[in-house]
C-alpha cells in the first residue's frame, strides 16, 4: 500500500482553510494516511505561486484542489495511489 501524504496550504484567518481543514482532517484520520499544514505566508515562494488559490491541497506534493476541497474527490485520488497498478 502506498504511503500517503496530504498537505493543506493555508493562511491564518483564512475561512476557507478552516473548512478545508476539516474535511482533511476527516478523510486523513479515516483512511489513515498522514497530513500536514503549510502557512504559506512562511514562505516568498508559497506566497507568490498559491496567494490567489488558498486554500491548496496537495497529494504527495502534487496539486489536487484549491480553494474548496471535495471530499468525495480526495477520497477517490487516495483510494487510486492505493491501489496497485
């Protein structure tokens, strides 16, 4: 099974980032897989390229949503690196 591993882009006071929390925190916890945050205010880069899009969620370091994380999706994106080719 392969390991995976979610990361929530973010900013403090981001509404939106609080809801996709949420959502990620549910799907990491169920189908156990790790996840973590990242504030991007942190970081030049993380500012410059995903300012516009939080909140950004990426699957082992790809991008798979911004601003609203489906959950359906997500569960579905983990569920295929999951199963073997």
């Amino acid at each position: 099974m392969a390991d995976v591993t979610i990361t929530l882009l973010g900013k403090p006071g981001c509404h939106l980032c609080d809801d996709a929390r949420a959502v990620i925190e549910r799907v990491a916890r169920e189908l156990d897989v790790r996840w973590e945050e990242r504030d991007i205010t942190q970081s030049e880069r993380d500012t410059e390229q995903y300012w516009e899009q939080i909140p950004v969620t990426l699957i082992n370091g790809v991008q798979h949503d911004f601003w609203r994380v489906d959950e359906t999706r997500l569960r579905t994106a983990i569920s295929a690196l999951r199963t073997p080719s």
